[in-house]
C-alpha cells in the first residue's frame, strides 16, 4: 500500500516524466561530448514538473486518474517548492539559455490557456496536440544543453532535432492509445484519424526513421548508434503492445522511462569504456 502511494505520487507530480527529459538532455550532451551541466539539468527537471503541474492544476490533464486528486493537496505544496528552486536556478544561466526557455513556457501556457476564443487552447485545436508535445520536448532537451556550448547552424544538430522531434511522437502514440476513451473526437488524435493497428505501424515506423538519421551525421558513434538501435527496439515493442485499456502504469512509468533508460545506457557504457 505504501509503495503504491509512494509510486502514486511519484507519477502524478511528474518527478518521472522530469528525469525522462532531463534524460533526454544529457543524451543531447552525451551526443555533442558536452560535459554535463548540472544547472541545466536542474533547470530542465524543475522546469518540466512546474510546467506539467500547472497543465494538471489546470484540468487539462490526468483528471481520470483518482490517485492525483487524492494527493493534490501533497503535490501542490512540492510544485510550490520546486516552484521556488526553479526561480533560484535561473540565476546561474546565461540569458540566451532564459529567453529560449521563457519561448517554450509560453508554448506551455498557450497548451492550457484559451487564448484561440471559443475558450480553445493549442491542446484543443484540432491534430495539433502530439506535435505541441514533441515540439517543446524536442526544444527543451536539444537546444537547452547546446545553447553557447556549441554553433547550432550545424547539419548534426538540425538532425537531432529532427530526430528528438520524432522520438517523442513515437513515445507518445501509447498515451493516444490510452487515452481513446477520454479524448474527445474533435481533437483528431493519431489513433483517431488512423486507428490502433495503423497507428501502432506509424510508431514503428518513425523509429526505424529516427535509426536511419542517425547514420546521416557527421559524427556519430558506434555505442550510440547500438543503444539508440536497443532503445527503438525496446520503444517498438512497447508501442505494437499498447492497448486502449491499459495497466495502470504502462504508459505513464515503462514508456515515459524509456528515455532514462537510454541515458542509463549510454552512461554505463561510458563509464565501462572510459
């Protein structure tokens, strides 16, 4: 029972989906031999579960799981705390790092707030709710760690985008196919439009892309070329398996962990072959 209450809280104030893009970040560093920033880190995990907290407080999201509304009070008084540690980390970034990051905030408002009339935001608008998501992700773990470290107008880094940006569609197929039974039929969700099976072979699909680009780079190397191979394996299966009536954790714990266990990977590796 403590253990569930415990995971309960862990899922629902987003501390997993922060260190799956603070996963995703290190990757990013790890892929342009960048030396870790730990301010940004901190900065990506304290930013991450302010901004999905406030979708949630919001209404947007996560209503249908009764576990979130028994912890709000709880999970209200931690996004405060972090609240506060994000504004004190802000102090050791470089303003380049602070205004990109202040433009994606703002993608996060205009998600939850209605600012299109007829009380739409950019999750309501029809389609467009996947794409917003890979979008943010894509900037946030990409951008953030190269900002000042490294000349973004380099083919290696259009194709990381290129390639965040598809991985996190296809990791976000499972959560579409979750959701079904909630959404409702104006947005136009991937699994709407096309239907389970074909959405399903649109995932696998995608990652099979993301595996091609890699081989596209200037520099590129062969742990993470065999890691990024395991992990679109690892991510395919999970997605062919993915039903509307899932357990309570297969989206929101194994696919959103995906990422970490890729940084996990690369930085065993490293450490093994260092």
């Amino acid at each position: 029972m403590m253990l569930n209450s415990i995971l309960n809280f862990y899922i629902n104030s987003s501390i997993h989906v922060a260190l799956a893009v603070v996963s995703l970040g290190i990757i990013t560093m790890f892929n342009f031999e960048i030396p870790i920033d730990v301010n940004r880190c901190l900065f990506m995990f304290f930013g991450t579960i302010t901004g999905y907290n406030i979708v949630k407080y919001a209404g947007i999201a996560g209503l249908h799981h009764s576990s979130l509304a028994k912890n709000l009070r709880l999970i209200q008084i931690f996004s405060l705390l972090i609240f506060v540690a994000l504004f004190l980390i802000i102090f050791y970034l470089s303003l380049t790092v602070i205004i990109f990051a202040a433009i994606m905030g703002l993608f996060t408002l205009l998600y939850v707030q209605p600012f299109f009339g007829a009380g739409r935001n950019l999750r309501s608008l029809t389609g467009v709710k996947i794409y917003v998501i890979a979008f943010v992700w894509s900037g946030v773990t990409v951008l953030i760690p190269l900002l000042g470290n490294i000349d973004l107008m380099q083919w290696d880094v259009l194709l990381e985008l290129l390639q965040r940006f598809l991985f996190v569609f296809a990791l976000t197929l499972p959560f579409e196919i979750r959701d079904l039974k909630f959404d409702m039929a104006r947005l136009n969700t991937v699994p709407q439009i096309l239907g389970v099976r074909k959405t399903k072979v649109i995932g696998v699909l995608t990652l099979l892309a993301i595996i091609l680009i890699e081989f596209l780079k200037t520099k590129s190397n062969f742990m993470s070329e065999m890691v990024l191979i395991f992990i679109g394996v690892l991510l395919s299966i999970l997605i062919t398996s993915s039903r509307i009536r899932q357990a309570k954790f297969y989206s929101s714990l194994w696919v959103e962990g995906i990422p970490i266990i890729w940084c996990l990977l690369l930085l065993g590796l490293q450490f093994i072959y260092w």
